[in-house]
C-alpha cells in the first residue's frame, strides 16, 4: 500500500456545481516529476479561490487539489540538483492549475520549478510572501530599475489584499510615499501599520478622477485591479510615471487615451509571476531575504488549517479577505 496524505480536493458534483472536502489521497496518484515535497506551508491567492470554484479558465480538470504555492522540504528525488531534506519554494507554472497543489500535504513536481529556499527565510515567511509577495517583488523590481523606489510617491490598488498589502509593505521599507487605494477604509490601521502613508478610499478617488488625464499626483503604481481603476490610476501619473499592471479584480478591460502616454511620457507595464523563468523569481526570493527582508511579516498575515481553508477561499472571493492568509500543513 503507497503512502496517504490529507488534501483540500475540489469535485464537480452531478448537478455541475463544485465542492471542497479535505480527503485522503495516494502519494501514488501524483503527477510524475523529479521532486516529491512534504509541503510545511502553502497561502491562499486569488487564483487558488477561482481554482476551488471550478473557474476552468485556470483548472480544466476535476477532482483537483488548489494551491499555486508551495514551500516544504524535498523527500525524494531524483535530481542531481535536489537532495533529500532540503527546504524549497515553488510557485507558479502549472503547480495548483492543472497539477495537484500547495493545499496538499505532499506535491511532487519537475525540477524546473523548485528553487533552494534562502536560508535567511523561514518556510512560513517564505509563504506569507507567497505569489503575492512574488508578483509584488517583480512589480517593484521593474520600477526601481526604471525610477528607483525611495522617496517616490507610490499608489498601490487593492491595498487590503495579498499583492497589494506586499506592495505597501515593500514599497514603504524601500522608502516611497505610500497611498493605499481600498475598498476597506476600517482596515485603516492594518494599512498604516504596513507602511501606508495615506488610505484613500477606492470610490472616491473614482469620483475624483474625470476624463483620461487629470491632476499628476503619483510616480509610481502597483495596480491589481484593472477596469476603471487603472484607468483613474493612469490619469493621475506625473510626468514620467509608471504603472505596474499585474490583475483584474475589478476588470480584464480597461477604458483610457493615450494621453498619459504621449504628454506626460508614462509607461504601463506588464507583469507576470507565474511563467517567470525560474532564474528571475530565484533573484527576487534572494531579495526578499536579504536587501528586501521585511520584520512583521507575521503581523500581515493568519494562518489556518486545511479544514480552515474553506472559509477563507469564499472570503478572498468576495474581496473580503485583509492581509494574507497562510495554509499550515
Ligand atoms: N500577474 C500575476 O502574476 C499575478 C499574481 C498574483 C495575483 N495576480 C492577480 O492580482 C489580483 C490580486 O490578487 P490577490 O491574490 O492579491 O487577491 P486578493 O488578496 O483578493 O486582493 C484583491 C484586493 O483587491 C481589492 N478589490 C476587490 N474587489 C475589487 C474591485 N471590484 N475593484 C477594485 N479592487 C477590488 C480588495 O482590496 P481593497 O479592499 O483593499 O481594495 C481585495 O482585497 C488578482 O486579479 C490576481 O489574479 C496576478
């Protein structure tokens, strides 16, 4: 008889709706790859709750165990590479989408995907960090190589949220002006105790924003949400500002001219952390525990079980989750 673990397992049910059930699994059944991993920490992302609900846009097939991250310790392998017992991170690539994921007490997966785990970085940090904190890191990293980050202003959407709050955080600890866009003005003092310099409530920097272009307030952004948020955003860069855009909570489209562009020089940038090649996300992993190693990262995030996981898919769902949530194995 193979070796049992406990995983959240998303089934489509008869009736087409989608389930979540913490069950048994076989070590077994995994997908073939170099690694097998005993996972100590994995953190919920927004794309792990759309995986949970049976979003076939990012899971094809059921029954599926969620989970884009991952940090555990390798228990076999087959690589030259990897040797047992050593601490590593994966996020990203098809880990959690098509392949059983992080919200499984093991994983196994190719090689290609595992980074060493930076010995100045517990395996929990490395998970309070996460993909969000991940995506956060690639979003700063393009703009400080364009502007530098200390002293800029900084504007930073979905402020609550899992990129947005490790946005605030690193932004602030590199020495920018943060404003925190939010939907959740009472989580004010979760915000300024990131870093926030300034909370502006997300409806009203909407009503404040008329027409393409307006008043240039910010030289930086990290924006989450797309739609008619980044496009408020744009309007509002000084000249030469720049504007990562790296989700779509609000919207895929967005509305907007080329003015920002073509009189004030700004530029909108692209990011993505997922595909990232595994050279690019193992250099942001070294500075998040070196140059960029932050102090109360356990103060932005909760942690909780895999029957406790449940809950707090439905509240990131909802846009109502504040910080980041962390899956203890
Ligand atoms: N490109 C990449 O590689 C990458 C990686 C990770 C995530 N993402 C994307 O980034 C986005 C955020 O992910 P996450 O994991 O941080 O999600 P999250 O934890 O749910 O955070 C999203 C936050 O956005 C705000 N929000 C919710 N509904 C909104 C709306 N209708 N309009 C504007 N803001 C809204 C909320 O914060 P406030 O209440 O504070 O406003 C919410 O907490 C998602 O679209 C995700 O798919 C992309």
């Amino acid at each position: 008889m193979g070796k049992n673990f406990k995983a959240l397992i998303t089934s489509q049910k008869k009736d087409g709706s989608f389930e979540n059930n913490v069950k048994e699994k076989l070590v077994d059944h995994l997908p073939n790859g170099e690694l097998l991993v005993r996972v100590e920490y994995s953190s919920l992302n927004y794309k792990d709750a759309l995986s949970a609900i049976g979003n076939k846009g990012v899971t094809r097939q059921y029954p599926h165990t969620p989970g884009i991250d991952a940090a555990g310790i390798i228990e076999e392998s087959s690589s030259p590479n990897f040797s047992v017992g050593m601490p590593v991170i994966v996020t990203g690539y098809d880990l959690g989408m098509n392949t059983a994921g992080g919200f499984g007490e093991y994983i196994r997966v190719p090689e290609g995907w595992a980074i060493k785990r930076p010995n100045n970085l517990t395996a929990k940090e490395s998970m309070i960090i996460g993909t969000a904190g991940l995506t956060a890191g690639l979003c700063v990293k393009a703009l400080d190589e364009k502007s530098g980050i200390s002293g800029m202003n900084a504007v930073v959407s979905g402020a609550t949220g899992g990129v947005g709050c490790m946005a605030v955080k690193l932004l602030a600890h590199l020495g920018a002006k943060v404003t925190a866009l939010t939907g959740k003005i009472d989580a004010s003092s979760f915000l300024r105790n990131i870093g926030a310099h300034k909370i502006i409530s997300r409806t009203e920097f909407l009503e404040s924003v008329r027409g393409p272009i307006g008043k240039g307030v910010w030289d930086i952004a990290v924006d989450v949400a797309g739609g008619d948020l980044l496009s408020a955003i744009l309007a509002s860069m000084k000249y030469g500002g720049m504007v990562t855009c790296c989700g779509l909570v609000e919207s895929p489209s967005f509305n907007g001219s080329v003015f920002p562009f073509i009189l004030r020089g700004n530029s909108l940038i692209g990011i993505d952390s997922a595909e990232q090649p595994l050279q690019k996300k193992a250099e942001i992993w070294d500075h998040f525990s070196k140059v960029w190693k932050m102090n109360g990262l356990d103060k932005m995030c909760h942690t909780v079980n895999l029957d406790g996981i449940i809950p707090e898919i439905n509240k990131i769902l909802s846009g109502r989750q504040t910080g980041r949530v962390v899956l203890e194995l």
